[in-house]
C-alpha cells in the first residue's frame, strides 16, 4: 500500500512509499482508513519541531471501518465504522497511567509519530482503543474526533468551564475553532481572535456562532475585551495559537485571578512575561492531547450536533497530494484537511 512516511529525522524527509501491508496481532484490529486529518502535529513533524521515530507512517486523526480482527477480539465486527484513539501503547504501571492519565505516561507510543499512523490504506491499533462513530455522524466528522477530545479534555476535564463564563480563544486554527464550540457547548459566551493571515478563518468562527471574531491587526483587542467583559476581562483565555505574540497577549488580557490554557505548541522556547502569572495570581494549564473519557464525550457532543465539524473542514485531497496541501496549511490557507488513502 501506499503510505506517507517521515523517513528520516530532520526538517522534510516525508514522501509516499510503497510499505507492507499491515497484519494484526492478538488483541489488535486493521482499519480500512476512510479519512485522516493533517494536524498541527504533522507539520510541526514535518518542520523537524516534534519528536517522531522514523520510518513511521504520519497521521493520527482518522476514521475508517473494521477490516480484519487479530486472535482474541470480538467487541467489534469487520464493518463497523470507528475511530481510534492515537495511543497504541502505554506501560499501564506508572502513576500517570494509574491516575487515568495515559496522555503523561512516559512510556506511551502513539501512531502517527512512534508506530505507523493513519495516511495510507490500512493502519493497525488495539481493538481497545477503538469508538464506534454514532449513527448519523459522518466519517469526515468521525475523523475530527481526536482534535476534538485534546479540547474537551483541556476545557472540560482541565479549566472547568462553566456556562454563562468569557472565554477568550487565541488562534482561529482547528483547534482554537474547536475550543471555541467546546466552550459554546458548555453556555460560555465566546470571543476569537486572529491575527493577519486569519481572516478565512475567523469568518468560519462567525458562522459557526463566535459571538465576537476579532483581527488583532485591525482591531484593539484589549480594549474590545475590557469593553465586552465589563472591564474585569475574561476568566478563561485558552493559548490555540502556538505563536509567542498570542501567549503574550493572553498573559495581558485575562481577568486577574483567571486562568490561562495553553494548547497551542510553539516548536522552540518562547518569550512571554511570566511576571503576570504571580501578580494577577493567574491559573496556567498546560494541556496535552486527551484521555480516553474525552472521546465519548466529543463523539456525543458532534453526533448531537452540538459541535460542527463540516464548516472547518475546507479540503479533501488523497495522500499523494500531501506536500501541496501541508505547504497551503503551513501559509494558514484552509483549516482542516482530510487526506484519503490511494489504492
Ligand atoms: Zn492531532
Ligand atoms: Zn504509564
């Protein structure tokens, strides 16, 4: 089968190859890849700014149907359409794994970055990992599930939303428009904000219901903010961008005893005043993929069209025209793109 491989380190060195098929082991299961999204991750893996074990497989946003069963697994049938959690292994020993938190385990291995991931035909997972996408819930959608539950676990699990709360989202990316719905889901009232660059994206924000989508290089956001939120600013601020400018921003414009929720990855340090976080007695979240709780939970909100994945998903394209549309994202053209395996 065809498959895009980061084959060596190093910036680039992704290409389609021609790699075995895989066969499943006792306990695992083969998909039959219906959709894969292009993450942040990828690019990051791309650029040589994330850690990977190469030759591996990219991919790890995917959605598929069941095609063959290794020894010992009969909770699910061939046919059945799924999605897949990314975390193919985890050491189940450690106090992170113990404490539900597979997302910290130091030993985890994921597909896409560590065994071979979900841009080709066939990837093989732990039939333990899989969730059946609801009936009435696209496969494109199913694809989105994994951005989805880093966001649910980061604002629900993490920064404890509560409704009627001002959220401010920084980063109009897949991930800060999936935020977005995640805190419109819980009743926050919302505000996005881009940055040059961002203008496509904010516009799908308005129309998937932003109460307030702002350029911060035609607008002043801190004193839109200040206005919005009766001059205390919001509680909430969540960091999606990943970009120095917008964790600086976020430090300025949360209420003082709020909380700041870094999503976003940046690839390298970053310069920010951390001076803030004592002197407004600021909360700081890191948050780091999900846990598997989040997938159910991110399944159900989309299945019952609490948030909507059609509106972000701008491109389909098959694998072998990865380099163009990874090239398009890394210029912030479009938002989400699936990929689709070739024969
Ligand atoms: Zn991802
Ligand atoms: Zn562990």
């Amino acid at each position: 089968m065809q498959a895009l491989v980061k084959v060596a380190p190093g910036r680039g060195n992704v290409e389609v190859r021609e790699i075995q098929d895989p066969t499943p082991g006792p306990g695992e299961v083969i998909l039959d890849v219906s959709f894969t999204g292009i993450c942040g991750t990828d690019l990051h893996i791309y650029l040589d700014e994330y850690r990977c074990v190469p030759p591996v497989v990219l991919g790890h946003e995917l959605s598929g149907r069941v095609a063959a069963l290794g020894a010992g697994v009969d909770a699910i049938a061939i046919g059945d359409r799924v999605t897949t959690e990314t975390y193919f292994s985890v050491c189940g020993r450690c106090i992170q794994c113990l404490g539900g938190r597979q997302n910290l385990c130091p030993a985890r291995r994921s597909i896409g970055t560590h065994v071979n991931g979900g841009f080709a035909r066939y990837v093989r997972v732990p039939a333990h990992r899989l969730h059946r996408v609801p009936d009435g819930l696209s496969l494109e959608s199913a694809a989105m599930t994994e951005p989805l539950s880093c966001c649910v676990h980061a604002l629900y699990d993490l920064a404890h939303i509560r409704p009627g709360d001002w959220v401010l989202v920084s980063g109009p990316g897949p991930i800060g428009l999936l935020c977005l719905q995640t805190a419109m889901a819980a009743g926050a009232r919302t505000i996005i904000c881009g940055a040059g660059g961002d203008a496509q994206r904010l516009d799908i924000a308005r129309r998937i219901g932003a109460d307030h989508a702002i350029d911060v290089t035609r607008e002043p956001l801190a004193e839109m903010v200040q206005d919005l939120t009766g001059g205390d600013g919001p509680p909430i601020v969540v960091e999606a961008a990943g970009a120095a400018p917008s964790l600086r921003q976020c430090l300025h414009v949360v209420q003082r005893g709020g909380t700041v929720v870094q999503i976003g990855l940046y690839g390298r340090p970053v310069e920010a005043d951390v001076n803030l976080i004592p002197m407004k007695e600021l909360r700081y979240l890191g948050s780091f993929a999900h846990v598997p709780s989040a997938w159910e939970r991110s399944l159900a909100l989309m299945a019952r069209g609490a948030i909507k994945t059609a509106p972000l998903i701008t491109g389909i394209a098959p694998i072998t025209a990865w380099e163009n549309q990874f090239h398009s994202l890394l210029e912030k053209e479009g938002c989400k793109v699936l990929l689709t395996p070739v024969s």
